[in-house]
C-alpha cells in the first residue's frame, strides 16, 4: 500500500510538473510571439508613417509589461512554493489596511463605471501579519472583482470577527462562477473561462499566489456563489 502510494504520488509530481511547463511556455510565447511580430514590422519599415510607427511600438511595450508581469508572478509563485520565505510580522489594524487599499482601487473603479463599497464593524481587529504580503493576496481579489464584475457595478469588501478569526470577503455581481469550477480556482494556471484571453484570463496564477500566501500565514481562503453574487473570503487567525 505505502509503494502504490508512493508510486502514485511520483505520477501526480511528475504529472504537474509537465502541466507547469507547458502552461508556461504557452504563456509565455503568446505575447513573445506578438512582441517580435510589431517589432519586426518597425525593423523592416512595413509603415506608413510614424504615427503608424509608434502605434506598433505602443503595443510592442504593453505586450513586454505583460510579459513582465508573468515571469514576475511565476518567480513569486515558485518563491513561495519552494523558497524559504520569512513572514515580517508587524501589527496590522486591518479595517484600516482595507479602506486604504479601497481608495487607491478608485481610478481603476471609475474607470469601469464602478464603485466599491465598504462593510467594517465599528470595532477594529488587529492581528500580526506581513503588511505587503497581505496587501498581494487583497489587491488580487479586488482586480478580480472588477475584472470580472463589471456586469454588477459594485465590488463589496467586507470584515468581521468570528471568535478567533477575521474574515475578509471581497464580492462581486457579475456572471457567477460555476460550481464545478470553485474547487479548482486556486490551482496554478487556472482560469474559469475556457478561452485563454490575455485580455481578460489575467496570468492564472494571481490567486494560486493569494492562497499560499494566505496559508503562510496560517489562514485559509475560498470561495463560494450566492445567487448572482460571487464571494472570495480570507480567514485569518487572530
């Protein structure tokens, strides 16, 4: 029994392994692709005139940043899978960590015709935790929220304390995620539309970062559906 677990447990490995690597070169070459092509359009004067010329080199630029983009999230992620990172502690009022984090989501919110809306309790919870990092795990859910809520207007962050635990959900109303794809949402390279779209798929890797962020910490993260509302929430220990 312990060899067949073994055994199978070198199949999972070995399976997932190949799963990272062709995810990445996937996503990788995909912008890549499009770089060297604007840019080869510029190096061999395939332009009419120089507005032609930078419109190219414009979108050459946004497709190196998002390039950027994904080889620094898939350092961070594997950091966090297999590097040895220290926590820097400190003591953190959470409500007012969220409401700073709102405000600065304001330009990006207006942009989309949204607004966020804020439900703390009038009492404060303080727990010990890595600012930044933390700050990581709720700047992803809230891009989330609108990248995908847009339908619904409205991108609700809440908090509240439940004996030993603060709670932090961020939601959204627009199209539900399908219950047979909640359990998934967190693995590596996953995204719940089936087409892999730049534009809107993101890298598919910003919440597999949320997670093991928030599991550094000892708190735990999911998600569930409530009519056309779709709620991410982050317990942590106080």
């Amino acid at each position: 029994a312990e060899l067949k677990r073994s055994i199978e447990y070198e199949r999972n490995a070995e399976r997932t392994k190949n799963e990272l690597i062709t995810s990445v070169s996937h996503d990788l070459r995909t912008p890549l692709t499009s770089i060297m092509g604007y840019l080869e359009l510029i190096t061999d004067d395939r332009y009419d005139d120089e507005v032609r010329m930078r419109y190219y080199a414009d979108i050459a630029h946004q497709k190196s940043k998002r390039l950027k983009k994904m080889i620094d999230d898939l350092f961070e992620m594997t950091t966090l899978n297999y590097g040895n990172v220290e926590l820097n502690l400190t003591s953190i009022d959470l409500g007012q960590l969220l409401e700073q984090l709102a405000e600065e989501f304001v330009p990006i919110l207006y942009g989309e015709g949204m607004e966020y809306r804020l439900f703390l309790p009038d009492y404060k919870i303080e727990l010990m935790a890595d600012a930044n990092m933390l700050v990581r795990v709720f700047e992803n859910l809230i891009s989330n929220a609108i990248r995908y809520g847009k339908q619904g207007r409205y991108v609700d962050i809440s908090m509240e304390r439940r004996e030993n635990i603060a709670v932090v959900g961020v939601a959204n109303y627009g199209n539900p995620i399908p219950k047979s794809e909640l359990p998934y949402i967190f693995d590596r390279f996953h995204r719940v539309e089936q087409s892999r779209s730049s534009e809107t798929g993101g890298t598919g890797l910003g919440l597999a970062i949320a997670k093991n962020i928030v599991e550094l910490h000892g708190g735990k993260i999911g998600a569930y559906t409530s009519g056309d509302k779709t709620v991410f929430e982050v317990m942590l220990n106080l």
